[in-house]
C-alpha cells in the first residue's frame, strides 16, 4: 500500500471516528487528490463521509482539492443522499448550492461504475463505510429518504431546488407513501414535522392517490392511522380519495377513524364525504358505524348516525349495527334514546307558544335505499327483553309507526276481513256439517281462505325465516289453515239417491266421521284465537289482547309452581272417591280436580247420604278432611294466589301491553312494507295507477312538521294521538332547553345556568297544565287511558 493509499485510509477512519482535526491536518499536509478517490468495497469517498458527518469545514476542503459532490458510491449512494437521510441542513443547502444532484438513485446498475480492474481491497479497506445506512430499495431518491426519516425542512429544501415529488422506487413507493412511517404518533414534535411534509408535498403537486404496492392503502389512510386531522385535511385538499378502499380488508379512512374514535377526523372526512356513501363495507361487511360500536366510541357513532349511517346495516355474517351497540356500547337504550331525542326540534322559535311548530326527523329510522322498517326490525331482533324493547314507547318511534300505520292500515284490514270470512266460514260448516246439511257455499268460501292464508304464512316466512318460524301466530294460522283446507279436501262424500215418493234424484249427506269432528273442533278454537291476536294489532285497544297472553303466562307459571299439589290431591280423591266415574283413571281425576279449584265440588255426588238406599259407603272421615284440606289450600288459598300474582300490577300489565302491541304492530307493517316492495308490485303487466297508489301506501316521509294545537287539524295530526303529540311538544321543548344551557355553560356564571334550569323546569309544569286550557285535549282526553299521557312523557326520560 502506497503513501497516499495509507493517508486516505487514516483520512477516512478519522472522519468515521469524529477525529476531525486529524482530518483536517491530514488534508492540508497532502495537497494530492488520491484523498478524493474511493475507497473499499463500496466505493466510499471523504465528501460522503463528510456528508454523512454533516461537515461544511471539511467539505469545503474537499471541494477546494476538486472533489466531485455528486460521485456516487458503488450502490449509488452520493452526498445529497447521506446528508438528507441524517437531516442535515446546512449540508443539504450547501451542496445544493454546488449542484448537486436531486434525481440521483440508488441502483445495482452504478456498482461497477467506478470499479478498477487492477484495484485491490485490503481488510482496513472493507471496515470503512460499514456505519453508513443501508437502502432498502433500489431507485431511491434523497426526498425519499428525507421523507421516510421525517426531516421536514429537508424536505422543503429539496422540492424547493427542483426535486421530484412523484418519483417512485422500483416497488413503486413515492416520497408521500413514505411519510410518517417513523413517527411515533403521541410525540407532537414528530407529528408537526410530519404535517409539515405532508403539506410541502401536496402543495408541490404530489400524487397523493398513489398505492403502496403492499399495504394497498394510500397516504390518506397513514394520515388517519397516524390520527393527524391537519395532514387529512391538506390531504383531502389535494384530492386524496377519503373512501379509497385498501386493497388487503377493503377499509376506508372512514373505517380507521371511527375504528380510533377519532371525531375531529371524523368530522373533515364529512366534508367531503356524501351521506349516501357513509355506510360503504369493507372486506367481511362492516361499515365504519360497526367499526366505532364495536369499539364502545359513542359519540363517534353518533356522528356518524348524524351524517347518515344506517343502523340496520348488516355484515356479511349477519350482524347488524344495532346489535354491536347492545353488546359493546356501555348503556345501549340510553344512547339510542339520546339520538333519537335530537330528531324533535322546535322550528321558528326558541319557546313554546301558540305560533310554534316542530320539526321531526325520521331519517335515523327510514335510511335512504332501505326499507324504512328495517332500523325497527333491527331493534326488535337486538333487544334481548321487554325492558329493552320499551324503547318501542319513545315518542319519535311510536309517532313513525302510527304513520306507517296510517299508510298501510288498508292490507290490515284487508287481512282481518280475510279472518273473518275464514272463521266465519270454518264455524258455517262445522255447524253444517254435524246438522248434515247443505255444506257446499262455506266449503267454497272455507277453501279458498285456506288457501290465501296459507299463501300469506308461505310469504312470511320465506321472507324472514328466522323469525317468522319462532313466532306462536304464525304456527296458529298455519296449522288451523292447514286442518280446514284437508277436512274441504277429503269430506266430499256427497251422494244422490232416488225418492221412493217422487223418484226423484235427492241430495244425502253422510255423518262426518269422528276424526274429522276432532280436527275441525281444534281448527276453529285456533282460528278464533287468531283473530283475537290479530285484534292485538290495533292502535286504540289492540293491547288488552296482548294484555290476555301476559296474564296467561303469569297463571301457567304459578300453575307449574304448584303442579305437585294439584296431582297430590287428584291421586288422594281417586283413592278417596274410587267407586265415583269421575276418579277412576288418571287424567280425569286431573281433570276433574282442576274443575273443581274452579268451585265445582259437586258436593251431593262426592258425599251422598249413606242411610238413603242405594247411598254409596266411602272413607268417610278421611275423605272429608281431605275434601276440607283441599278447599281450603286449592280454592281458596292457591286461586286467589294465583289471580293476584297474575294481575298484581295493572299498570305494569298495561305497560308490557302497550310495548307488545307496539311490537307486534312493528312487526306487522314490516311484513306489509317488505311484502309490497316485491317485485310483483313494480312490474309492468300491474296497472300504472294501481303501482302508484301501493308505492304511496308503503313510503312516509322522513320529514314532517306538525303545527301548534290551534293548526294541528292537518292530515298528518289526525293519523297521531293527542298525548303523543304532546309528548313531542315537550320533548322538543326540552332539546330547545338544552342547547339554550350548552350556550350558558360556556362563560357563563353559575346563577345564570340556575336561571335557565329554573326557567325549564317551570315552563315544563306549564305544559302540563296548558293541555286543560285546550278544548281538543279536554275532548280527547277520556277517549284514552289516563295514565297513558304520564307514561308518555315519563318515557322520554329514558
């Protein structure tokens, strides 16, 4: 090794080491340029290490010996390349000023660039360069790297010399993707400079919808990982996609944000997202409102409903938004109440007065493009409980169902008329049938009701089989129709015979057979039990049949509770009284003994008078202190235990059977609207007007205003109850209130908030007693339930 192979080896290993001084004097003792060539098996030079070190002092040295700033190594890394990678400004600048090179690359195509046939590398040589960065890709620019390690002003210096923004590496990557990809997201300082990069990129026209080639995701959505709202608005400025679905789980930035619970995000993102794209899927079908549910993010699902998510949106597997809020939102009825109560305004002005009107909003429960029961239905399948389903009672929801009520009452009715002729016709000819009459006419009407509802139970289910399936009605209707359409079937067994007085042909009609009498008997109890539950259905006094099947399951409870009894003493009267019919087998003396809970002893039957001829000997001392015993625990103890445990709180009674009827009222309009939105209904061969008129009776609108009572006389007051109206009227009242304290609270004094709430609690007892002072309510008022108005204002409390 030479003189001058042995300077710049001592040259490089110095600036490696810091040892600048003995650099210094090293250069100014050799004034030759053999200390400007490389060195190694990589080709490295002073003016990188220099770079690399962020050295002025020695790089003007260098450059004054007549170095080349823009020789690369044999990877082709040059200075500008080491001095933007370590964030060294000033070199930056200064070897910009020197021209160097922006668009230099790291490539395989440069190693043998600079490569000498003759020259050798000794084992000191190898160890230098060995600290310096290795590239990760070939075609890496400085920007790139500068970019990648977060140095924002060098950054801005390069694009400001001219630098590309948009020139990608061989895998494709840009400057932009490479933004952010060190920083630490909870460091301030590393996200300002990040903001800073950002914003210097999109401003120098950087393509800010380019893909990174593994991830499929844009630098929109590092943005939002990175949860930085300025970056995602220049980026959105710029023209960034904000639902660019990434292509490894199709998620969105919308998706991420509401995934973090980042609302401020959340809230750029609006600005350029439309309401009716909110709700777009990503790979297993969630929507970014499943995303923040899942994560407990209330106030970001309430965004996100306010901007137009769908509540009954469902995933791939079934799940729907509703159901995620259940199980993961803390206080799932709370929140839904809350939303649902910002959907009544007051419109025109801040208090309540004879000229106020309110504004209500149905768009949370009919999202556009969805069948406008879908969120209800939704709701229903959610809600594990009666407590839960008295959401049900919430003025917006019952206000919504009256209307639909009010549209589709018309295929109600035309469904109980449909009831009515089957069991008027089933019950025409039973009757005909034992009399053995002329049966023919209900034969005919009986067929084809039969027919129709066994159509009409076909349809419920196969349009929701999981729920229809589990439904008690639907199993009534089906088996009842069922029953009737085979008795029509098989008993037509109808014969003419010869008069022996006129010899004339004459009509004889067979005795049923028994099995037929048995099957006919059970189809008419059930088809009336049907139309009982169909009655349920009714606004006005729908619920005291539903009321009957609360009190039903209430006695069967207490009945099973006390089963061991009741078959104690049927065991004990079939040994006491076994010479009695009624006693000898099993089941009846079951029978028999529940008859007699009822008060039916038969007292002169069980006791006869043992002197009177023919008078029947039993064990009479023990008999009658058993008889004594069960009058006493079965008749008159377990009966009246059983009707008060059964009706013990009417108004609870009356409560579940208002939210009954409002399920199955839900229910029923459900069917009726998914039912009407066939496809039947909206092909060519029906009859233009015919189509209208259906599409008309199916679709309320999502907005209405209804006007103080002086006005409500409208179409649309008529189609809802007096209390329910006045139930908006205050909860309107009250959300006026509530914004009017979120503007106190902000620098205002603790008596001036006191104020308001005084003020809202007085005007809410005048609302009370304002409804005496109106005619209509006085008028109304003893048309419905009295404790019914209570209820519906102490509902919107939930």
């Amino acid at each position: 090794m030479s003189e001058h192979d042995e300077n710049r080896v001592k040259l490089m290993l110095a600036i490696e080491s810091d040892n600048f001084e003995e650099a210094l004097s090293i250069l100014s003792g050799d004034d030759q340029k053999e200390l400007l060539q490389p060195l190694g098996l990589l080709r490295i030079t002073a003016v990188h290490l220099a770079a690399w070190k962020g050295r002025i002092d020695l790089l003007d040295r260098l450059f004054e010996k007549g170095a080349n700033v823009n020789a690369p190594d044999k990877i082709g890394r040059c200075a500008l390349f080491y001095a933007a990678h370590r964030g060294h400004l000033e070199v930056t600048r200064w070897l910009l000023e020197r021209r160097s090179f922006t668009e230099t690359r790291i490539g395989i195509d440069s190693c043998t660039r600079h490569v000498s046939k003759t020259q050798t590398t000794s084992k000191v040589d190898c160890l230098v360069g060995q600290e310096l960065p290795v590239p990760e890709c070939c075609g890496r620019t400085p920007l790139h790297q500068a970019t990648k390690n977060n140095h924002s002003k060098i950054v801005k210096t390069l694009v400001e010399a001219g630098a590309n923004v948009n020139a990608e590496d061989e895998r494709g990557i840009t400057a932009l993707l490479l933004a952010g990809c060190n920083v630490n997201s909870t460091n301030v300082i590393e996200m300002s400079k990040f903001v800073e990069i950002i914003d210097v990129l999109v401003s120098a026209k950087a393509s800010v919808n380019v893909i990174h080639p593994d991830t499929g995701s844009t630098a929109l959505h590092h943005a939002t990982t990175l949860a930085s709202p300025k970056a995602v608005r220049r980026l959105l400025e710029g023209g960034a996609w904000p639902l660019f679905q990434c292509s490894n789980t199709r998620s969105t930035p919308l998706h991420i944000a509401s995934a973090a619970g980042n609302l401020e995000i959340l809230a750029v993102l609006f600005s350029k997202i439309r309401r009716d794209h909110v709700d777009i899927r990503d790979k297993v079908g969630q929507t970014a409102l499943h995303r923040a549910c899942y994560q407990g993010h209330r106030e970001c699902a309430r965004a996100l409903i306010d901007h137009g998510g769908n509540l009954s949106a469902e995933t791939k597997s079934g799940v729907t938004v509703i159901d995620v809020a259940f199980a993961h939102v803390p206080s799932p009825i709370s929140f839904l109440t809350d939303i649902m109560d910002t959907r009544v305004r007051i419109v025109g002005s801040k208090t309540f007065n004879k000229d106020s009107q309110i504004s209500i909003d149905f768009g949370i429960l009919a999202p556009q493009g969805e069948l406008q029961t879908n969120v209800i239905i939704a709701l229903i399948a959610a809600a594990s409980d009666v407590e839960q389903l008295a959401i049900l009672q919430h003025p917006l929801i019952e206000t919504f169902l009256r209307l639909k009520w009010a549209k589709l009452r018309l295929f109600f009715f035309l469904l109980v008329l449909l009831h009515v002729f089957f069991v008027l016709s089933l019950s025409t000819y039973a009757i005909t049938l034992i009399r053995q009459t002329d049966y023919l006419l209900p034969r005919i009407v009986l067929t084809i009701c039969s027919m129709m509802l066994l159509f009409h139970n076909t349809a419920q289910v196969l349009m929701l089989p999981r729920h229809y399936i589990r439904q008690f009605e639907t199993w009534l209707s089906f088996v009842s129709a069922t029953i009737s359409f085979m008795v029509c079937l098989i008993v037509t067994d109808v014969r003419y015979i010869l008069s022996e007085d006129s010899k004339e042909k004459v009509m004889e009609i067979p005795r049923a057979p028994e099995w037929v009498l048995h099957a006919i008997s059970i189809a008419i109890l059930l088809g009336w039990i049907q139309m009982m539950l169909l009655i349920g259905r009714f606004p006005t006094w729908g619920y005291y049949a539903l009321m009957f099947s609360t009190v039903l399951k209430n006695v069967l409870k207490v009945l099973l509770a006390f089963v061991c009894m009741i078959v104690g003493f049927a065991l004990s009267f079939a040994i006491l009284f076994h010479k009695n019919e009624q006693f000898r087998e099993f089941l009846r003396a079951i029978v028999k003994t529940v008859v007699m809970m009822m008060g039916e002893y038969d007292y002169e039957d069980l006791f006869p008078n043992d002197n009177k001829k023919g008078g029947m000997s039993f064990l009479t001392a023990t008999s009658r202190i058993i008889f004594l015993s069960f009058v006493i625990l079965a008749s008159i103890v377990l009966m009246n235990l059983m009707i008060g445990l059964a009706v013990n709180d009417i108004q609870g009674l009356e409560e579940e059977g208002h939210i009954r009827r409002l399920l199955k009222q839900a229910e029923f309009v459900a069917h009726l609207e998914k039912l009407t939105s066939n496809h039947i209904f909206r092909s060519n061969w029906l009859h233009p007007w015919l189509r209208t008129v259906v599409h008309s009776r199916r679709v309320v609108p999502t907005k209405i205003l209804l006007h103080c009572r002086d006005n409500y006389h409208c179409d649309i007051s008529r189609r809802i109850s007096p209390e329910l109206i006045e139930s908006l009227y205050v909860l309107a009242s009250r959300n006026c209130h509530k914004d009017d304290r979120k503007r106190f609270s902000d620098g205002s004094s603790y008596s001036d908030r006191s104020v308001v709430d005084f003020l809202t609690s007085l005007e809410e007892q005048i609302q009370q007693l304002r409804r005496f002072h109106y005619p209509l309510f006085s008028e109304q008022r003893n048309k419905f339930f009295g404790k019914r108005i209570t209820r519906a204002r102490r509902n919107t409390n939930v």
